[in-house]
C-alpha cells in the first residue's frame, strides 16, 4: 500500500484539493489519499483529475466570505503552476486566485502577491479575499522563494547582491557571484514574470473563465504592468519592490520589507535610493514594531525614507488612528501577533499578513481588514515640485526640483506671465532632486519667469462611448503624448471601424489644429470613421514631429515613429473593434513630413497615406555638436528620410504659392513634385526625372486634368499677405493690373535662410502651369487678399484607368495659403472631404 501511496501522492493532492474547492473554508487543505485499490494507473488518473480540477476550478470556486464589508462576494481556485505550463514543475505548489462575483465592482486591475520565504500562496488567503472583495483580480503566485536572498546578501562585499538576486527571481536572468547564489539560480521558465504569464494565460483561455477578463492584464509585451498592483512579503515585498524600479505599477503593498546588509557595512542596499519607475505616492508600507526583535523598526524608516515614502505622513501605529491614517504610507503595530514558533515565541515578522500570525479584533475578525484596504486603494496626490533658483560654480543659474517618476515634464518660461514657450523636451522624471541650468540667452531681460510643467504618466483606457475624447493620454518613451479621440455617434461593436490618424504641422497643438478642423469631426460621424488627432512634442521649437532617422549624434531625438506605431497597437487591441487593415495616416505640414516619413518605417500598419501642404525633412533643426545653453552653435544636420517601405496608395496637396514648402525646391527642401516622385518610384510607376529647368520631378502619366476657378465677392478665398509668395515679375505686375504700391510691396519678397537673404518669388514656369488673379480685400485692407481666379491641376499614376492600387495622386493649387483647407477656405479642394475619400477608397 505504502507503495503505491507514494506512486500516487501527487495524485492524492490534485484530488483533494479538486474536492476543497468546494468547500466554504480560509484552511488550505493537507494532501490525504483518496485511493485504496492496489492496482492504479496513476497517469489515466491524473489526466482525468487534472480535467476535473480545471472544470470544478473555474465555475465553483471556494466561495468566501465578504471581507470588507462592502457585500461583494467572492470566489476562489488554487491552481498548480504545472496546469498553466507542464515545463513548471519546480516548486509546483499551488496558486491562489480569487475574484468578486460582483462584475460591476471589478476595478479592472490585478493584484499580484509574493509570499515570503518558505510561506506558500495560500497562507496570506484573507489578504488575498479582501483584495478580491475589493474589486482587484487577485492571485498569489508559487515562485522560487527559498533559499531567502539574505542567505547570500546579508553577508556580502558586493553591494548589489540584493537587487541582483531580485532581478534574477523577477527576470530569470542569471547572475554570476562566484556561484555564491549557486543553489538559488532562477531561470527564465521559473521566474516569476513567466510564471504569471502563464497563469494569466491559462485564466484567460480557458472557457470557463472567460467572462472574467483575466486577458486584459497581458499586452504584445507581456504583463500590462501599468494595471497591476505589487504587494509581497519579506522576500516577496523585495520583489515586490523591484517591480516598482522596473516598472510603473499602479501601486505596491510591502509587509515586512528589509534588505540589509549586516557585514561589511552594517547599511542598507544601494537600489532602495536608486530611481524607479513607480512614483513614491503608489508606495506603502507595513511592518511589526517589534519585527527581527526591533532591528526591522530601526532598519525600516531608512529603507522608507529612500523611497520617499515618508513625505506623506508620519511613521505611526494603526491601532491609534482611524482611516485613513492621517495619510501616512509607512505603517506599523504593537498588537500581540495571534500566533508563536515552536519556542514560544511571538511570531512578529508574519503577523501584518500571514493568516495564522494577524491578530483578531473583538468580533473574531481579521484585524488587518481596513489597513489593507486603505493600502490597496488609497489615493495620494503627488508631492508638490518646490523650485529653488541656485548659482552653480561656473556662475550659471540652476532650477532645482524633487523629481517624480509618476511624471514627465519640462520648462517653460515667460517675460509676462501670460505667454509662455517651452524650454527642452519633455523627460521623464526620477525620484531624486533634479536640476536644469537656465540657457544664459533667456537670461538677458529684465524678467523672466520659469514654472515646471508636469504631466501624469498616465495612459489612458480606450473608451467605446460615442463622442470627442479630449483628455487621452498615452505614455510612450518615457513621457506622456497627448491625443483626441473622434468615435462615431452609430459606433457599434458589431463593425469593424477604420481609423484615421491625423498630425497637426509644426507650432500647432491638437487643440488648435482639430478645432479649426470641427469639419472632420462631424464628417467622422457620417463617414463612419474612427478619428484620432495625435500630437507632437513642444520644446526648443515649440511643437514639432522628429521626422527623420535618428542622426545618433548629442542632439535631442524623439522616436515619433515608434510613438505613432504604438498608438495604433493600443487602438487594435482596444474594444473599439478597429480594421487593422485599415489604418490610415494623414499629416499637414511639418505632421505631413512625419507621414512621408513614417511611410519609410519597415513596421509600420498604415493601408494609404495623405499628405498636405508639406514635404520630407531637410534638416534635423538641431545643431551639432548640440548645446542646449547655446543651440545656435555647430553646424546643421541634414535629415536622413528613406523612401517609403513598401507600395501604398497616397493622396499629396501643395499649393504653388505657399511660402513655408517652396513648389518648386531650393536647396536643400526638396520640391513638391520632387517628393511626389519618391512615391512614384517606391509604388512602380517610375522613378525621379529632370526636366530642361533642372527641375527633379515624377514621370509623366496620361491620368492629369487642369481646372481653372473664378469667383466673386464674399465666395472668392482670403490668404493673408504673408502667405503667398509674389510672381516672379512682382511688383510691376500687381501695379499694371492697378494695385496700390503699398499694397503691392506688402507680399514677403525674401526670407531668411541661414544668414543668407533670398528672392522667393514665384518662378515663372510655375506661374505658367497656376495662372491666376489676387485683389485686396477690402473687408481688411494690408492683411488679406481675396483669389478671383485660380487653378487646380490634378496627377494620378495608376497601372489601369480604374485600378487604384498603390496609386499616387497629386493635387496642386495655385493659391490658398499654407493650410489644411477645409469648406470654410472656399478652395476647389477640401481635404476633410477628399482625404477622406480618399481612404475610404482604399
């Protein structure tokens, strides 16, 4: 019998617990043999036991009782980590999973706990039920947490032994320390982020869980870190710990947490004062007074003071305030722990979390109950950024600040409080004192005003009502993006929706470029297209998209690319139900360059491109060597823009006059049909040609129409003065045809490039293609002109009449100013409306 009780042991466990999953009880249950027959084939049974837990597992849940009090009840599972993937079979105990049958009550985040050295999932179960009663999808994982890490670190020369070792549990990325971590050595399969994705894999595959959401916290890149909560104990609270450096979590709950040091320096790792990505205000602490005998009290405020969790509150005992705790995140007891070792004495150190050790309050219940609840949804506000103006030893004056990895930020400055630029690109902060010496050009007024601007690394959920989002966010190398989001007022889950993207030109935000396109709002209502409205960075020179390689030298680069690439994949993956064959990208002027060049991305998901009033990048607009005390040093950098990937269809708009994308080329701005001719070449129509003006162009094609307009009165189109380049006879001609010399002499004759001076006027070949005819406006004389007449002409390359495969469709305007035209500029051409054309057509 003995025999085959030991053939069968595992067996025998699997059974039981398949039957106390249905029992009403907080007691993990002890293996006991379910089998009395001699003759048993151990592995037919385990096949049929294993099926069976997964079904009674995932529908009838140990129920439990409502911890918090707030009525929602709660089921729970424990389930092997061999269930979730057979090549875990290293400490192979189980899982613990619980969940609020309340559907409506679910926060839509994940509690992700890390028991201690030597303690098992289940022995923290009413920690875990009050954070499932709580909202929280809550699982308590089995890792590698024996030996503990202070078998190796405690007595350690190397200073990083503790973040090492924590990085190998977390990671499975071995470390090498002259194999004094020998018996420890976690990999990959057994780490513990592989472990919670797999557990988080079988939770949301399984058909009996589906309705419980569990895929939500797993992304492209594994675990969605920024819906997790971290809490853990001892080892697990180091852990725990570590996933707050590495990654922005929503929060972190440590019980019992030290890592110290004892020989040679008698001090605390240096990771805990390293930077992090979760700000301190997410951080909380609970600790026995009397923890490790006192030295846990006396070690513990240090380690607390280095995370900074002591700013908001003070280190104080739970049993003598109420909620919530005068704020504070650092908490501690000198309540008599419920249980002692085998020598008697009081089990502290387990006594803030592990079932048996928490005290019990008057009514028989879990003491602990309303200090975890307060630590698992507490809100704190970030802690305020205080400036101090200092003067470093090179005599330049220096901004200081408590930096905040919650955030990021940048400068701004102002001689009037009223106007304010930006200073810098956003960067992301850390938790440290940070500083920015002030430019000494800035410094030559009489005043000057400087304020921080933060901004919450925060991405915001998707949401599927109907209507324009104009508070999204979405965090992305380290600083928070901005965007809108246009969703149809008869969006349904039942389509599948395009989704068009649109990038603003240089200096303009979203809000002032989408509400002088209100037009393309309402159009995404009766087009049936998704609209989003993506913004640039602002700094240095003010709002602008890195529309070029990255140069790889000392001056600043924002990867837009990857930022627009990762936008789109949040969208895919959202509930809006989006056509992933059918994203669409759109860009005026300088967000018209970032289309080129996006185009030239080899991973990028866009069907068809519009582009207008704009070209490629010429230049980086930065100098090198780079210095930002003195940008206008160095010389500059040209831009690097790789013809497109790959064919795709796309819709180009110039128009002839306009000032800031020369028709016609100067050196080095590539000219309008110069950068059509990129298109013909990457979709097969041909490549680049030069005409007899030296002129770089497409190829012909037969598929070209020329229309001429004339207009009178209020219709006739109104660009300011400054807008349109003068003809290449100017200003006889405006004379002869009876213009006002100071009228005439208003039209910008030069412009500056570098320290050069040069003629812009209009070309007499381009003239010659775009006849047209300007009056003043007599409705505001010197800053309007009204156009009379104008012309149109229209390009399209395509294989076949009607094939309109990766065709190329180039449109030029003689006039118009350098816009985005809409209805309200009364131009032949309204790109809301044929851009949008346009990409339904593809």
């Amino acid at each position: 019998m003995r025999r085959i009780m030991a053939r069968c042991t595992k067996v025998s466990k699997l059974a039981f617990n398949l039957l106390s999953c249905q029992k009403q009880t907080l007691q993990h249950p002890t293996a006991a043999s379910v089998f009395s027959a001699v003759d048993v084939d151990c592995t037919e049974i385990m096949k049929h036991i294993l099926f069976a837990m997964v079904l009674v597992s995932l529908t009838t849940f140990g129920q439990a009782q409502p911890n918090p009090g707030n009525g929602n009840s709660v089921v729970s599972t424990y389930i092997y980590p061999s269930l979730t993937d057979p090549a875990l079979t290293n400490f192979n105990d189980q899982h613990f999973v619980a969940l609020t049958t309340n559907a409506s009550a679910r926060l839509n985040k994940l509690l992700l706990h890390l028991p201690g050295s030597g303690h098992e999932p289940w022995q923290a179960t009413n920690f875990i039920l009050t954070a499932a009663s709580l909202g929280y999808h809550a699982i308590s994982i089995k890792y590698q947490n024996v030996p503990t890490i202070a078998t190796f670190c405690t007595i350690n020369s190397d200073l990083d032994c503790f973040r090492s070792v924590t990085e190998e549990n977390i990671t499975g990325a071995f470390w090498a320390d002259d194999d004094t971590n020998a018996t420890k050595q976690v990999t990959l399969t057994d780490s513990i982020t592989n472990r919670v994705v797999k557990l988080l894999t079988f939770l949301s595959t399984n058909a009996l869980a589906a309705d419980q959401d569990w895929n939500q916290f797993l992304g492209p890149d594994g675990i969605q870190w920024s819906k997790v909560a971290v809490s853990g104990h001892s080892q697990g609270g180091s852990c725990a710990l570590m996933l707050t450096k590495m990654y922005a979590v929503d929060r972190a709950a440590l019980f019992s947490t030290v890592d110290w040091i004892r020989v040679p320096t008698n001090d605390r790792p240096t990771w805990f004062a390293a930077s992090g990505a979760t700000p301190p205000e997410r951080l909380y602490g609970f600790t026995h007074f009397e923890d490790f005998g006192g030295d846990n009290h006396e070690e513990q405020p240090t380690i607390w003071q280095d995370l900074g969790m002591t700013a908001f509150g003070p280190i104080l005992r739970v049993e003598n305030y109420a909620l919530p705790f005068a704020g504070s995140h650092t908490l501690t007891t000198l309540l008599r722990p419920g249980s002692t070792k085998e020598n008697g004495e009081l089990e502290y150190h387990p006594a803030v979390i592990i079932d048996r050790a928490i005290p019990t309050n008057a009514t028989g219940g879990v003491t602990w109950v309303p200090v975890w609840s307060y630590m698992l949804t507490n809100v704190s506000a970030p802690l305020a950024a205080n400036l101090t103006l200092t003067t470093n030893s090179a005599g330049g004056r220096v901004l200081s600040w408590q930096g905040n990895s919650g955030f990021s930020s940048q400068f701004e400055h102002s001689r009037d409080l009223t106007n304010w630029l930006k200073l810098d690109l956003p960067a992301r902060e850390v938790n440290a004192i940070m500083s920015l010496e002030i430019p000494p050009y800035l410094l030559d007024d009489e005043q000057r005003f400087f304020r921080l601007s933060r901004q919450a690394l925060v991405t915001s959920p998707i949401p599927t009502a109907a209507g324009f989002h104009t508070d999204m966010s979405f965090v992305h190398g380290g600083i928070a993006r901005n965007y809108f989001l246009k969703i149809p007022s008869n969006w349904t889950a039942a389509t599948n929706w395009p989704v068009m993207i649109v990038l603003p030109g240089h200096g303009q935000s979203i809000t002032e470029f989408a509400s002088r396109q209100a037009e393309l709002v309402g159009l995404a209502d009766s087009e049936g297209f998704i609209v989003v409205f993506a913004e640039a960075t602002a700094g240095i020179d003010s709002y602008k998209w890195f529309a070029f390689d990255d140069p790889h030298l000392t001056q600043p680069y924002v990867d837009d690319a990857a930022f627009l690439i990762a936008l789109a994949d949040q969208l895919k993956a959202s509930g809006l139900n989006v056509n992933s064959n059918r994203l669409y990208l759109a860009g005026f002027s300088n967000g018209g360059s970032m289309t080129h060049y996006m185009a030239s991305r080899t991973n990028h998901p866009f069907a068809a491109f519009a582009i207008m009033e704009s070209g490629t990048a010429s230049g980086t607009g930065f100098r090198e060597p780079y210095d930002r005390l003195n940008p206008d040093a160095g010389i500059n950098v040209a831009a690097q823009v790789p013809l497109p990937w790959q064919p795709r269809p796309v819709l180009l708009m110039n128009m002839a006059t306009s000032v800031p994308w020369v028709f016609e080329g100067r050196a080095p701005i590539r000219g309008a049909r110069e950068n059509v001719a990129r298109w013909t070449q990457a979709n097969g129509f041909g490549g680049p040609v030069t005409n007899g003006l030296g002129i770089i162009g497409p190829p012909s094609t037969p598929f070209n129409t020329t229309s001429n307009w004339t207009v009178v009165g209020t219709a006739r189109p109104r660009v300011a003065y400054d807008d349109i380049r003068p003809d290449h006879n100017w200003p006889t001609n405006l004379i002869a045809n009876g213009w006002n010399a100071n009228d005439a002499l208003r039209f910008p004759y030069f412009t500056t490039q570098g320290t050069n001076s040069v003629d812009q006027r209009l070309p007499e070949w381009v003239r010659a293609i775009y006849p047209h005819s300007l009056s003043p406006d007599p409705a505001a004389p010197g800053k309007f002109v009204r156009v009379d007449s104008g012309t149109m002409t229209v390009e399209i390359w395509r294989t076949a009449p009607m094939n309109r495969t990766n065709e190329v469709i180039f449109v030029g305007l003689s006039d118009g100013g350098h816009q985005w035209p809409n209805a309200a500029d009364k131009l032949p051409f309204n790109a809301n409306v044929e851009v949008l054309r346009f990409f339904e057509a593809h």
